[in-house]
C-alpha cells in the first residue's frame, strides 16, 4: 500500500517550465529558475521523472548535479565532475568542431589539449569555459539543473561555481547563434536559496526565488484510485479525509504512505478509516514537531529570540541582516518575550548564533550569512507564535 508503487506524472507542470526556458511561456525563465520547497515534497522526483525527460525529447542537453547526494564532496568540485562527465561525452564532436573551424574561437582553442578523462578541469580552464564547450559540441541548448544549490555556499569553491554558472550563462545567451545555456537551481531551503539571489555580492543577485508547486488534490485524487485498488470493496479511503491527512503532514508524499502503512496495520473497517487516517496524521506531526520543541525548550531566551527572527524574516522573504539596529530591536524584543531582560547587545547575537550552529538549528554560508539549517523548524515556530498570540 505504499506510494512507492504509485507514481503521479506532472507533465503540465513540466510543460509550463520548459516554454519558460525559452521564453515562450508567460513566464520567463532564460535568465534562470530558482525553485524552493520544503524537503521531501516531491521536488527532486519531478525534475528526475519529469523534466528532465521532457528537455531530452526537445533535443536539450540536461546536465544534472544533486549537490545533496554526496555532501562529504566539495560542491565546487562536485559541480565541475559532472560538467567534465558530459563533456567526455562529447569529446569526438568536440575535436571535430574545433579542428574543423581552425580553432577560430580563442576562448575555445586550448580546449583541444584537454585530458577529458579526468573529472576536474585543467589547471587554467574555468567551468564556463566547459560549459561553451559542451554547447559547442553538442550543438545543443544546454540545460543546467543544481538541484540543493544552496549548499554550493558552504565552500569558496562552490561560491565560485555559481559565479562561474552565470559567466557561463551570459556569455552562451548574449549571442544570436547560440541555443544558449539554461540554469534550473532548487532548494530545500527557501533562505538559504534566497541568498544567492539576494546580496549583492552573490552571483544572481536581483532574480527571485519561485516556490514550487506542492502536490495538490488532483495527485491525492490518482493516489487514493490506485490505493483503493488493493483494498476489499465498500473498505476504501475517501480521497478528501486522504487529502486531509496529506495537508497534515506537509504534502509529504512519503510521510503520507508512512500514516497509511499504520493504517493498514490497525485493520480499519470502513466507518473508521477516516479516523484512523486522521489520527495517523496528527501522530506523524506530532512526532516531527516535538523533535522541534525538544530542541528548542532548552536554548537560553535569547538563543530562542534569535530563531524566531530568523523565522519571521525568512517567511517574508526578507534578507536579514543580523546585527543592523533594527535586527538587534527585533531580537531584543523576541528575547524579552521570551523571559529575557531585552538588552542584548551584536556580540551577544553572536554568541548565540554560534551556539546555535553547533546544535546545527543554524546555518552560515561561506560569506557570513545566517538562515535556519531546517526549514521546518521555521514552520513549527511560526505555528507556535500563533498559537501563543492567539
């Protein structure tokens, strides 16, 4: 009764993004996709099975980096690997092209000396320089997809991979003749994605971050056709107490089939299993949100104040700057609230800042930015802020 035997095809929404890419839709995204969504939505699902065959039956080259998969390596160098894996695919029509042009493209000519068995760039060559070269030899739109980009601000490699991205981009997009070079970056975490778009001194600065789309009624719809499939008749699931469930636990496809796995297991009959497919979703939250509170109840008021800033702002989407007077008024504020005498001073915030990073409740990108290191610990403090006004 699991969803991992149940998959829900979102070709429209692929579709729409893809005519965004060229720019043929109503939205255009030629200059860039930035998608957020909470972990575990479906977001890295889609783009395997969805978009990404999609852009190879247009004839797109699709390069496709999850910098979530291997965290122990380097972003920058991850990046740069799976770049140099679809180049050595090309390296015959690479020689071709360059050989057969009498190497006329300067930024191109060294190329032709290039080791393209190694998975790291010559010594002088750039990722932007790889990334022509591969729209060269392809002859081909170039489709970029970093998927958990956020985390290429741990390192300055990484930084300096998304640099080298938007080189790349405007470079092959400026001219006429090119199919051009595409970026699709998504998060996990709106906050931290946002500071590549964000601060100035970040590489896409002044884009936005579009929040993506969350598996709605019509998937809760397919799903509960295809689990009703494998249950006796007159004991099935109503697709709107499946939908209700699905909204408790945060349009977690996974955390869905993990409340009717316990349904399945207490046996139900048919006037209960609305009951108990509710109850099972409270039980999944529950759980989740006390993981939050058990973390949160021992932080000192301040440590708490700094946290419910940094959720307030990040679901404004507003970029903090932590220790501007307004921030340090905020937070004094919040630390009062929170049983504190409301005189914290910027080397205070600091402290707690760095005592909250060693609990891993925050994170700090390689440049000094700060955004919660869990996006659902945003969520629960937001909730809990209402429930304490209320």
């Amino acid at each position: 009764m699991g969803l991992q035997k149940f998959f829900y095809h979102r070709q429209a929404l692929a579709e729409s993004i893809a005519q965004g890419l060229t720019g043929e839709g109503l939205v255009d995204y030629s200059s860039g996709l930035f998608l957020a969504a909470p972990r575990r939505t479906g977001k890295s699902t889609f783009l395997k099975q969805d978009l990404i065959p999609l852009c190879a039956q247009r004839g797109w080259e699709t390069v496709y980096v999850d910098l979530w998969a291997n965290r122990r390596e380097d972003p920058g160098q991850l990046i740069e690997r799976i770049v140099m894996r679809s180049l050595k695919r090309h390296e015959p029509q690479l020689k071709r092209l360059l050989k057969a042009a009498g190497v006329h493209r300067i930024s191109l000519e060294h190329m032709l000396h290039w080791d393209l068995d190694r998975e790291s760039l010559p010594e002088g060559a750039s990722l932007a320089e790889a990334l022509e070269a591969l729209q060269a030899a392809s002859g081909r739109m170039v489709v970029m997809i970093v998927d958990e980009a956020q985390h290429a601000l741990n390192t300055d490699a990484g930084i300096n991979a998304m640099f080298a991205l938007k080189a790349a981009r405007d470079a092959l997009n400026l001219g006429g003749d090119s199919p051009g070079l595409r970026l699709i970056l998504t998060g996990s975490s709106r906050d931290k994605l946002a500071m590549l778009v964000l601060s100035r001194d970040q590489p896409f600065f002044g884009s936005s971050v579009t929040p993506f789309p969350l598996l709605g009624e019509d998937f809760i719809e397919a799903y509960t056709a295809d689990l009703n499939t494998k249950l006796a008749p007159g004991n099935t699931f109503a697709a709107e107490e499946v939908y209700q469930a699905f909204q408790r636990v945060g349009h977690r496809p996974e955390l869905l089939g993990e409340v009717v796995r316990r349904v399945a297991l207490e046996l139900g009959q048919a006037p209960d299993l609305g009951k108990l497919l509710a109850q099972g979703a409270v039980d999944v939250q529950n759980g989740l949100w006390a993981e939050y509170e058990s973390a949160y109840v021992v932080l000192s008021p301040l440590q708490r104040a700094i946290l419910r800033v940094m959720a307030e702002a990040g679901a404004a989407g507003e970029r903090l700057a932590m220790f501007s007077d307004t921030t340090v008024a905020r937070i004094n504020a919040a630390e009062h609230a929170e049983g504190g005498k409301g005189k914290v001073r910027p080397q205070s915030i600091q402290a707690g800042l760095d005592a909250l990073r060693d609990k891993s409740l925050v994170w700090r990108s390689g440049r000094g930015a700060y955004a919660l290191e869990d996006s659902g610990l945003g969520e629960w403090l937001l909730e809990t802020g209402k429930t304490r006004a209320e």
